[in-house]
C-alpha cells in the first residue's frame, strides 16, 4: 500500500501537470534508447533527435527543458556523445549565449517605451494586411542589421505586454493592479470569444515578424551567426556579401511580403484575425490613463530608454562589441540612469531568458549527438559528389532539409568548412567555392522556417512566456508556417538554379565585386583517405 501511494506521488510529481500518456511516453523513450543504442547506435542517435523534437512538439504541455533534458543526459550516460562534445558545441556558440543572457534582460529594461511605440502603431493602424506587413518588414529590417533573437525578444515583450493589459482589465477591471492570471470558466462568452479572437490576433502578429527575421537575416553577414562564419571563411565584408546573396535573397524578401498580405486576404492558416474593437477600446484607454498618470521621472525613462535604444542600434549596426556584451551596456545604462538599482529589481529581467538558455544547452547535447555518430554524414557526402548544373542547387536542398531538423549554425559550418577544403585542394574553382558559398548561406536561411528548431528565433518563441497565452503550439507554428515556408523555399530554388550565377558574373562584369582568382579543377572529388 505505501509502494502504490509512492508510486503514484512519484508519477504525479514526474514532469508536472503534464498529461499521464506524455509522462508514459518520455518513461519509453528513455527505457527504449540504451537497448537501441547497445544495437545501432545510429539509429539510436536519430532516434534520439526525433524524440527531441517531440518534447517541442509539446512544448506547451511542458516546457522541454525537463523531458528533453532527461533524454540529453542520458544520451551521454549512454556513449551518443560526451560531456566534452556538448561543451565545444556551448563554446562554439558562446556569444550566442551571451546575448540570451545579456540582450533580453536588456530589451526588458525598454519595455516601456516600446510599449509607448507600439502601442502607438497598433491604435494607428486598423487595417490588419498593413500590420501584418509593417511587423513583417520591420523585422526583415531590423534583423538584417541587428539580431534575429534581439528582435524576437523586442516582438514578444510588445505582445506580452498587449496580453497583460487585457488581462488586468478582465481579472480586476482596473488598470493598476498586479496582473492575474484569467479564469476563463469564470468570464462571459462574450468575453471568452474575444480572448480567442485576440490571441488569434496576437499570433498571427508574432508569426508574420518572426517569419520576417529570417527575412532580413539571411541579407547581410550580421543577420545570422552562420553568415559571420560564411563571410569569414569567403572572405566577403558587408557590402560584398549582401551582393553575393541579393539574386536569392531579394526576390524571396519580396515572396514573403507578398504571400505576408495573401494570407492576411485570405484568412488561410490562421491568419487574418483582426482585433476586436472592445479590445482595442481597452487599450486606448489604457494608452490615455497611461498618458495622463505619466509622471515627470516617467517622462525622463522614456527619455532614458529612448537614447539608449539608438545607441543600442548604432553599436549593434556597426559591431562595436559583441551582442551579449552590447545588451549588458544597455542595462548598466538604463538602471542606473533610471535608479534601478535593488538587485531583486534587476533579477527580474533574467527569468525570460534563463530557461530557455538552459533549453538551448540541450540543443547543444542534440547538435553534438548529430556530430558525434555522423548522422548527417550520408547526405553530406552525396551533396558533395554531385556534378555539373545541379551541385549548387543540392546544396540549396540538403542544406534547408537538415537545418530544418538540426541548427542552422551547426548545418552551415559542416558544409562551408567541405566546401573550403575542397577548396584547398583545387577540386573546385573558386568561382564554384563562391556559389557554394550563397547556396549555403541561403539554404540554411530560408527553408529552415519549416520547423521551430530550424530557426533560434522561431524557437525562441516557441518556448517564450508569451506562446502558452496565445496558444502557440509546435504544430501551429509549423501550420502557419507552411505557406511562407514553400513560397520562399521555391522562389529561393529557382533564383539558386537560374539566376544565381548568371547574377554573379553580371556583378563581376560591373566591377560591384572584386574577381577572385580561378584555381584549377572543376569537380569535386574527394580521397576516401583524406
């Protein structure tokens, strides 16, 4: 009897609130992996990422810290990788890192003027298609210059904190009290139809700027941490890059504003949703109270907030430190211009960003199991062989394929450091090194939108506070994100096989960027011994 009464305490408290059959599942997969593993460990490793991909799937039934994490630490119990692997992989991406912890504290400190901005946007602007598109290209360009997660962070604050608004008025009715959590058994029906017409609303707007980062991110060298790598190992600056990615990247921008107004024409995969006018009601008059209660030292915050966020983008625009280091510049200022300086106070900001911190070292266990039992070793090797017109094109694919399922950075730095060892041994020119180069960089851009884990940002919101108040599933993300994902994809494809190189030598002709030395040898062909 006490056995039972344990058992059942010790499964109630496994993983939470959430679902029996989920708590089952997860038990499964970690009985199931060492017998796998002691087989095939290949399989075992891809076995283990499908599983991974499970636990975001349920991200909003628990949080994959924990399920993913009981597989990650088992997956190093068990040999698919190694303490030692999971570290390089944390090292690699150590300003990544940094700016989760720095930058999104960071972006919390100016909550209130990008309230007071986009507040100011949203009550402006009625009509849901220019939203939809001003959020979509906004991001696009912002992203281009900034960071993909720095923007994410700046479009979830501004989403949580419409949310919270409503949220005050239909728990207390006013709007000076602390934010409770809404009983929706409790409201009218009313009320409950509106709460689900403003989510709608909320999602849509989040889907269409996340979208938009990788957008603009794809465009410049500082949009994604793999066109730094890319750049780098090409040895483009700014201007050469953007023009190396334009005959791909422009056209696609204009795919994805174009099918952003379709959809919301339309109404198709869950977009379209206005937002209901007692709801902007509310947020009018709280935008006026706001207004009329705002006091001198308020005032002087904005101020504060206002000079530092120009600052913020200047340095970010001309990378005078690096991002994470630039987010912790934006605290010192803001709190002790502002007189921020209780520690509780300060702490505050850091709990949006720690977990999912946590969350991407898991990831970084993912990324180091991929790399440790070669999963992706297959699909390298064939890219890799490929001749002729095709080469650059199947680079394009394999690179989105797996981005989709693995991390973009992890993908771009495999097939960029193949592609300049051939280099190195004169099986490719380095006209060919050059197309390799973009179809990278776009392939690990563009189509990786498919999935939550193929873009930081996506993922970011995925498991951000703000996704469970508007329901932003796994699945959903992926529903709404189909569309954008197959426009973008075929337009990136066929400028890729069409227009890509003809738009290169076209550049070269112009004297818009500088003729590389031919090396001998135009295929690639690789010693098994090498």
């Amino acid at each position: 009897m006490n056995k039972q009464s344990l058992l059942s305490i010790g499964m109630q408290s496994f993983l939470g609130q959430s679902p029996d059959w989920f708590k089952w599942t997860v038990i499964a997969f970690l009985a199931i992996n060492p017998v796998i593993a002691s087989i095939n460990p290949f399989l075992a490793g891809w076995l283990f990422v499908l599983e991974f991909i499970f636990t975001l799937a349920m991200a909003l039934q628990c949080y994959p810290l924990q399920a993913g994490g009981l597989l990650a630490i088992e997956a190093v119990l068990i040999g698919l990788t190694s303490a030692e692997g999971i570290y390089h992989e944390a090292k690699a991406n150590f300003p990544v890192i940094l700016l989760l912890v720095f930058m999104v504290a960071g972006i919390y400190f100016m909550k209130d003027l990008l309230m007071f901005l986009f507040t100011r946007l949203l009550l402006d602007i009625k009509r849901k298609w220019i939203l939809g598109l001003l959020f979509c290209f906004a991001s696009a360009f912002l992203s281009a210059f900034l960071d993909a997660l720095t923007v994410t962070a700046v479009i979830i604050s501004v989403a949580t904190g419409f949310y919270g608004i409503y949220h005050r008025v239909v728990s207390s009715h006013t709007y000076t009290e602390k934010l409770q959590p809404i009983n929706e058994e409790s409201i009218q029906e009313k009320q409950r139809q509106e709460l689900k017409q403003f989510r709608g609303f909320l999602r849509s707007l989040l889907m269409h700027a996340v979208v938009g980062t990788a957008l603009g991110g794809v465009c410049t060298m500082v949009g994604e941490p793999q066109n730094l790598l890319i750049a780098e190992r090409a040895g483009w600056d700014f201007i050469e890059f953007f023009y190396r990615m334009a005959p791909v990247t422009m056209p696609v921008l204009l795919a994805g504003l174009l099918v952003c107004v379709l959809l919301e024409k339309t109404r198709l995969f869950g977009y379209g949703i206005t937002l209901p006018e007692s709801i902007r009601e509310i947020l009018t008059c709280y935008s006026q109270n706001k207004a009329a209660e705002r006091t001198q030292k308020q005032k002087f915050s904005l101020c504060v907030q206002g000079v530092v966020g120009f600052g913020l983008i200047l340095a970010l625009a001309f990378h005078w430190a690096p991002v994470g280091l630039i987010g912790l510049m934006v605290i010192i200022l803001i709190t002790s211009l502002t007189g921020i300086v209780e520690e509780h106070s300060i702490g505050r900001a850091f709990q949006d960003a720690l977990p999912f911190t946590a969350l991407l070292m898991v990831f970084f266990c993912v990324v180091s199991v991929i790399h440790d039992q070669g999963l992706f070793r297959g699909f390298i090797q064939a890219v890799l062989e490929t001749k002729g017109s095709m080469q650059i094109s199947m680079f394009y694919l394999a690179n989105g394929v797996l981005s989709a399922v693995s991390d973009n950075v992890f993908v771009a730095t495999v097939y960029i450091n193949e592609a300049q060892r051939a280099l190195e041994l004169k099986q490719i020119t380095r006209d060919q090194f050059d197309l390799i180069a973009v179809a990278v960089n776009t392939g690990t851009n563009i189509p990786s939108v498919a999935t939550p884990n193929g873009q930081a940002a996506f993922l970011f919101l995925l498991t951000s506070a703000v996704a469970p108040l508007v329901r932003l599933s796994y699945g959903r993300m992926v529903w709404m994100a189909l569309p954008y994902t197959i426009v973008m994809s075929l337009v990136g494809l066929f400028c890729v096989y069409y227009l890509l190189e003809p738009a290169t030598q076209i550049a070269y002709d112009a004297d818009l960027i500088p003729h590389h030395q031919v090396m001998s040898g135009n295929t690639m062909e690789f010693d098994d011994n090498e």
